[in-house]
C-alpha cells in the first residue's frame, strides 16, 4: 500500500472581491493572474476569502476510484 500523495492548491479566487491568484512554485509565492492583459487584483482594501474550503481534499484518495 502506497502513502498517500499530499496535494496543494494551485489557483485561488476571493469570494469577496475576485482576485485571482496561482502558485509560483519557482518563487514559491502566490501571484496575481493577468487575465486579457489586465491583472485580477481585486481590491486593495478587501480582507480576502479564498474559495479553498472544507471541500478541497489535501491527500489524493488512490482508492477513490476502485
């Protein structure tokens, strides 16, 4: 029986004000998206609310889909 694979997220959008944002893993920082060459920053001011909740599962489930 093989470990399970831990899994992160890649992208993120605020639920509050739509900024979008992708793992650098060269970085190793979260960056803005530019979209249409206009970045998504949203707002400067918002307190953000990233959609990665209790539904995003961290460990790859291998026997999921036996």
């Amino acid at each position: 029986m093989s470990e399970p694979k831990l899994r992160t997220p890649t992208k993120r959008t605020c639920e509050r004000c739509g900024r979008v944002e992708r793992w650098d893993a060269a970085q190793t920082t979260w960056r803005v998206v530019e979209a249409d060459g206009e970045r998504q920053v949203g707002s400067p001011y918002c307190i953000h609310e990233w959609d990665i909740n209790g539904t995003f599962a961290p460990f790859e489930d291998k026997n999921a889909h036996a």
